[in-house]
C-alpha cells in the first residue's frame, strides 16, 4: 500500500461483501478494496478536473488551428522534416 494504513469500517451492501470474499483470498481483501478505492478516487479527481477546466479553450486563442488540426500537424512534420534535411 505504501502509506501508513489505518483501519476504518464502512457499511457495503451484502452481494459486494459475498462477491469479495468469494473471488479475493481474506489475507488480500483490505489490499484490494484499497487499490479499488485508489482507482474510483483517482477517476473522481480527472473527473472534477475536466469539469472545472470546461471552456477553458478558446477558438481564437488558438488561430493556426481555424483550418483543422490535421493540417496543423501535417504543416510542422513538413516543416520538420525540411529542417532535418539542412
């Protein structure tokens, strides 16, 4: 786990309980609802950060993509590439 553990009870319904103990060794199941909770908490986080970073691109903050990003793109891979080529 990496950080300090400290235990703590919470109340899950029965059929989670049932399908834990079923399909995950006792000796592995605080291990397990911890990286379970980890990954939920870490999709929560990008979650909230995309929400709160909603309309943070403007269109005309960005004039060199008007006619579309592919051409964008294909225009600095040229352009890289003939600046290799010196």
């Amino acid at each position: 786990m990496g950080a300090t553990a400290k235990q703590a009870n919470f109340v899950i319904p029965e059929d989670i309980l049932d399908d834990l103990r079923k399909h995950v060794a006792r000796r592995q199941q605080s291990r397990f609802v911890a990286d379970a909770l980890r990954k939920e908490l870490k999709r929560l986080r990008l979650e909230t950060a995309l929400e709160e970073s909603f309309g943070a691109w403007q269109d005309k903050d960005h004039p060199e993509l008007a006619e579309g990003a592919e051409k964008f793109v294909r225009k600095i891979r040229k352009s890289s590439r003939l600046a290799g080529n010196q």
